[in-house]
C-alpha cells in the first residue's frame, strides 16, 4: 500500500511530521509558513489531549481535508442560497470552498478591488499574500501563535485559505468589506486564517460571514482571526455564522491593539451550531487603548456552547467592555466565562462586562461565570449578569393583540437583542433580523 | 361606518366582505361615484353584533370562587361600565373570558353568537374581542411604531407599512400622544398616565367588535382624563360593544355609559343608567348590595 494512501485515510488528529512537511510543499508555501506549522506540529505532540477539542478533530480525515481546499466546491446554486442567507447579494458574492477568492470577474468586486488598490490597500488571499507579501510574514501568526494553546496549534497546522487585508497609514475604508466563508462538503475541516493589519489612523469595518448551503452531516469550523492595531486606527469585526447540520464551532480570534488610542471591536453572531468553542481575545497594548468583544447568539436544540471571550489590559487607562447578549431555548446548554484581566501595568484601567440571558423553555440552560482579575489596584473592573425567562404574562399581553405564541416569543426576543443590533452596521443589522426570524418562525 | 376591501366579488355585483378574522361584516351595500367617478364601494353597518356572558362561574387556580354566576347580553354597540370595589371579581371576569391560565371558566361566552369560550387567548384576540389590561407591560427593544404597525397590518388589512404607520399616529394624538412615542420601546420608561393611552391606542388598532377595558382611568392624571374618556368614546362610534370597568365614578365626568352594572363579591347586583353612579356616589357598593339582596 502506498505512504500517501495511508495518509489519507488518516485522521487530522494523527498526522506525522513528514505529512505535515507534504502538505506545505503541496502548497508551494515559504520556509518560513511551514516553519510556523512544525511549531505547532511539535506543541501539539508535547500536550496532552483536549477532551473538547480533539475528538471531534479526530473525526475529520485529512483525504476529505485536502480535497475540499484541492477541489474546491464552485459557487453552486445551493452556496448561493446560503450567502443570500447571510444576506450577501449574489452580485456581491466572491467565495468559496473553505478558502477565500476573489472573483475578479465580478464588476462590482472588479470596482471595489480598484478602489482599494488606488488607497494602497492590500486585499488579497492569505495563500497568496504569504508568498507576495513580506509584511506578512512580520505578523502572521504572532497574534494566534502555535503555543497559545492546542485549539490554536490545531489550526496553525491545519490553516488554508483566508482573507489578508492591509491598510495603511491613514486610510479610512468607508464600505465594510465582506467575506463569507462556506462549508460545502461532509466531514470538512475549514481551516481559513484571516489577518489583518491597520497602520496609523486607518479603519476597516469587516464582515465575515460562515455558513453551510444544505444541512451537513458532520464539519468543524477551525477558522482563525488576528488582527494588528495601530495608533489612533479603528477596527471593527463582525462575524455571522448560521450553520446548519452537524457543524462544530471551534474558531480561534485574537486582535492585538497595539497602538495608543485605538480600538477594536469583535462582534460574533452564531445562530446554529452543533457545538461551539469560541475564546475570542483581545490585548490592549497601547496606551488609552480600547476594546470591545460582544456576543450575540440564539442557541437551540441541543446545542453546547462554551464561551470564554478574554480582554487583557498591558497599558495604562485602556478601557473594554464584554456584552453577551443570549437567547437559550429548547435543551441548548450554554456557559459563559468572559474575564476582563488588568495586568501589571494597567493603571487606570477600567472596564465592564454586561451577560444578559433570556431562557425559553425548561429544559435550556445558561450558566454564567464572569470573572475578573488584576494585578493594578487602581483598575475599576465590574460585571452584571442577568438570566431570565419569557414570562406568561409578556406572551398573554401579546396574545391579547392576536400575536400566538411564536410570534410573541420572536418579538420578545427580537426585542431583547435589538438594543444590541441596533448599534451594527445596516447591512450586518438587516443580516441577523433575517436569520432570526428564519431560526425562531421557520420563515 | 365601517369601511373594508372587499375580498371576494362575486359576479362583479354581489360583494362579501369578511373581518380579518374571516366573520362577514356586511348588512347593505351601496355603490356611489365619486369626483373620478371611478366606482368606489361604501359599506355601511356591520352586522348585528352581540356580546353575551352566560352563567359565568370563575375561579382561580386554588380553587377559589371570584365570580359566582354572571350573565350578561349586551346586543347593540354601546359603552357597559362594571362598577365594584376592590375584591369584587371585576379583573377575574374579564381576564377569565379571555383565557388567563391563572383563571378556570365554567360558563358560556358568545361572540356574534358563536362561543369563543374554548378557544386560546389570540385566536378570541382575531375574533374581534380583546381586553386592555389594568398595568400594560413593557416589550422591551420593541418600538411603539413596530408593535402599532403589526396590529394595524393584521386588523385593518393593511399591507404597506407606511399606510399603518400613518394610522398608528393618528391613533396616538386621538390619546394626547406624540409622534415622538413612535420610536420609544413599548411601555418602557412610561408614565403611568402615558401607558394608560398607549393601551388605548393599542386596543383601537385592532378595530375590537369587543373592548374590554379593565380600569383604563386608574392612574391617569386630571389632565388625561378627557384623552382617554375620547379614546373609550371612539370605540363606540366605531361600532364596538365597550364592556368598561371602573371603581371610580370621575370618568363619568367626561363620558356617558349606556349601561351600569354594579358587581359585588362576585356578583352583578345592580344595574341602571347614571343615576345609579350617583348612588353608589352616595351610598356606597355595600349599601346597594344589601339593598338589592345580593342580585
């Protein structure tokens, strides 16, 4: 039998250093990318499994790996669909397979793509830019690095595709740019890197949307964002999932300000997946620094959700703010452990964390441990958490006006993410209202 | 008057008009041509609408008896004040007839003489019949304008938003309200007099063949008085039977009922017109209990 058969029945879980070597020459990628792997190749062997992590990794063949980023599955009507779902026009659509493209051939894109270019603005894909682009190579996976932990070396050895995004020094993108990211095959393992880098002053408003075109059996988002922030710069992430079928979410996120007063905000919101694993984390390293990582989410069936979004302060007078905003419903489980940490040298820090939880049903459960830590004593950190139910009078109240009871709790609930919404950009509002109203009135 | 699309045409003359609850609204049809003397069509009079209670025994979910046996029959649109202290079974009436699940109904209630009695809170609502409650309650994140504009689509077979959101201010000054109050979340952060209104408001945009109104007064300030007496006022030119209860005589100031009824410890034991607000102004609800043997 032959070596490269054997590796590709292989699960993810066990490849071998030579697999790995392989796998970054079939890319034709740099030294150094694959340098970046073997770390985390090498992490990986050196730490025991994560019972949340690694099983469902396992499950996942690197046969079925590689075809999907070899092959990729071309925008069929069904991806369409599913980018319509996210509220993407086709006319605006540039995807897919579990990388990102570009299609050039797209007038609106082909206009956008210019605009950019004219500004200095380097968008391109992460496959491309670690060959083209130097300045890649200074931040890549310094953010995400193969040792932060096993969900992170998973994904850096394991990384195709992606958006790289470059702004420089002053430049204000005025449109938000968008991406969308589609698992369209069974058993994938979607692994695409997103970095981005804003110089001095620029700002970007970045929407990533992830879904699925049919119910898939089984698939594991591994997706990855960094993101590098600038004196003065101001980054804005949004991210729409809404999968379906048996996916697991497991992305890796961690935005570093590090210039004086800039800001960065992280907004993720998931309305179906099988489980999810999200640690999304922000490091305020820069002076006046500010940053914000919210969470909105509507968990059903028998979801199980563990977050733990993280916000540590390294300078002085750096704010930040952690707002989970959830809807729990029929057995979902959801935990919740945000932490705002102060380290040494975070004088004046303040910040807030705010965990609202509205449970429909008896069955569903929410279980919130905010914590906060610091090694400043001046640092002013608090936090709120409110768990509650839809109350029979709210659903009779409404009854009275001919609303019935799903219609009453869509309202409700509409309502009770609104105040949060509200503040998104239109397109990303008009998005989640669409996808909410499809998750709670099948319509 | 009440004016509708006609749904169904039927031999380009015959014309059935149906609520939006599917019951048909029409008595006599008239044609006439206005200045485009394009052919416009006018209904007028709804069809015979009755309200009846019949023998209705309440109880609460300890197995407490509030309402011990009312009957009403209400046959014609008209503003019914239920007067009674505290305690006397007003709210649970009411609450009972519209499917609270704290409450267990023995008793028949008709609706245009079909019995509604067993059927869920929002399908009675769709029937026509619906009840603002003593202390409205916030929808949070839910704007006024959103809320009105839902109601008005389902009720006056509205379906461009602009249209319902139109109605839904003139509703609003009909109740002293401002436009303002179109982008404020529903009830939240209201006064009490203000909720009082919108609850109004709220209740006229169903277009109700039945309001049952539980204490819309309470709380109102002097000033409001005569906004929400209007509102109650327009429901009966619009044709609905009001079933109004107060245990305050004051609305009476700004607002003539067609009927009183007196309730007591869970019985009807008066009724009268508005010389008998005056007597329960003078005497008090005891002394006509004791007087009426306990009707």
């Amino acid at each position: 039998m032959s070596r490269a058969r054997l590796l590709e029945d292989r699960p993810l879980t066990e490849l071998s250093r030579d697999d790995i070597v392989e796998f970054s020459r079939r890319r034709k990628e740099p030294e150094w990318v694959l340098r970046r792997r073997l770390e985390a190749f090498e992490y990986l062997r050196s730490t025991p499994p994560d019972p949340k992590i690694d099983p469902l990794i396992e499950k996942v063949t690197y046969k079925v790996f590689i075809e999907s980023l070899e092959n990729p599955v071309l925008p069929t009507e069904e991806a369409i669909k599913a980018a319509e779902r996210l509220g993407v026009r086709p006319e605006e659509l540039e995807v897919l397979a579990s990388g990102f493209s570009i299609d050039v051939d797209n007038v609106v894109v082909k206009a956008v793509l210019k605009y950019l270019e004219k500004k200095g603005v380097i968008f391109t894909s992460m496959d491309e830019a670690v060959k083209r682009y130097p300045v890649v190579k200074e931040y890549a996976f310094r953010g995400l690095h193969p040792q932060l932990n096993r969900k992170t070396a998973y994904h850096v050895m394991l990384w195709a595709g992606g958006p790289f995004i470059y702004v420089p020094k002053g430049v204000k993108i005025p449109q938000p740019l968008q991406g969308v990211f589609i698992i369209g095959r069974e058993g994938l393992g979607q692994t695409e890197h997103t970095l981005i880098v804003l110089e001095e002053g620029a700002e970007l408003h970045w929407i990533e949307g992830c879904t699925t075109p049919i119910a898939l059996r089984y698939a594991v988002h591994l997706g990855g964002l960094e993101a590098f922030v600038k004196d003065s710069a101001k980054l804005y992430v949004a991210s729409i999932n809404n999968w379906l079928g048996e996916v697991h979410h497991m992305p890796v996120k961690r935005v570093v300000v590090e210039g004086d007063n800039a800001y960065a905000e992280l907004t993720a919101i998931a309305f179906y997946s099988t489980t999810s694993n999200t640690a999304p984390r922000i490091d305020l390293r820069g002076r006046k620094s500010r940053g914000v990582i919210q969470n909105i989410a509507l968990y059903r069936d028998k979801q199980r959700i563990h977050s733990a979004p993280l916000i540590r302060y390294e300078a002085p007078e750096t704010s930040a703010q952690i707002l989970n905003r959830t809807v729990v419903k029929d057995e979902a489980v959801e935990e919740f452990n945000g932490m705002l940490y102060a380290a040494r040298g975070a004088k004046g820090a303040t910040g807030f964390m705010s965990c609202n939880t509205l449970v429909i049903g008896d069955r569903a459960k929410s279980i919130t441990v905010p914590a906060i830590g610091t090694e400043e004593k001046d640092a002013e950190l608090s936090h709120e958490a409110s768990v509650g139910r839809i109350s029979y009078e709210k659903l009779y109240y409404l009854a009275l006006m001919g609303f019935e009871e799903d219609e009453a709790t869509w309202l409700i609930v509409n309502g009770f993410f609104e105040p949060v919404i509200n503040k998104l950009p239109i397109d990303v509002q008009i998005e989640v209202k669409k996808i909410l109203e499809l998750a709670l009135l099948g319509h | 008057m009440v004016r509708h699309r006609p749904l169904t045409w039927v031999c380009g003359v015959k014309v059935a008009v149906f609520s939006p609850c599917g019951e048909p609204l029409l008595t006599s049809v008239k044609y006439f041509f206005n200045k485009g003397s394009k052919q416009r069509l006018v209904v007028r009079g709804a069809s015979k609408m009755t309200f009846e209670v019949q023998k209705v025994k309440v109880y609460t979910s300890d197995g407490k008896e509030v309402v011990k046996g009312v009957s009403l029959s209400l046959v014609k649109p008209g503003i019914y004040t239920i007067m009674g202290p505290n305690g006397a079974g007003k709210s649970s009436l009411v609450n009972a007839i519209m499917g609270h699940q704290s409450y267990r109904l023995e008793g028949r209630v008709l609706l245009g003489g079909e019995d509604i009695t067993k059927l869920s809170t929002h399908e009675k609502a769709r029937k026509g019949i619906t009840l603002a409650i003593q202390m409205p309650l916030e929808i949070e994140g839910v704007r006024v304008a959103e809320l009105l504009s839902r109601i008005i689509k389902r009720f006056q077979g509205v379906s461009k938003t602009d249209e319902a959101l139109r109605i839904a201010r003139e509703l609003l000054h009909l109740v002293g309200l401002s436009d303002s109050i179109m982008s404020r979340y529903f009830m939240v952060g209201m006064s009490g007099g203000e909720r009082k209104r919108l609850e109004l408001a709220r209740v006229l945009a169903q277009k109700p063949r039945v309001a049952l109104l539980d204490e819309p007064d309470s709380g109102v300030d002097v000033e409001s008085m005569p906004l929400v007496a209007k509102a109650i006022e327009k429901l009966r030119e619009d044709g609905a039977i009001v079933v109004l209860i107060t245990h305050q005589p004051r609305l009476f100031k700004h607002l003539e009922p067609d009927h009183v009824y007196v309730m007591y410890n869970g019985r009807i034991v008066a009724e009268g017109g508005l010389d008998l607000v005056q007597l329960i102004e003078d005497k008090g609800y005891t002394w006509i209990a004791h007087h009426n043997g306990g009707r």
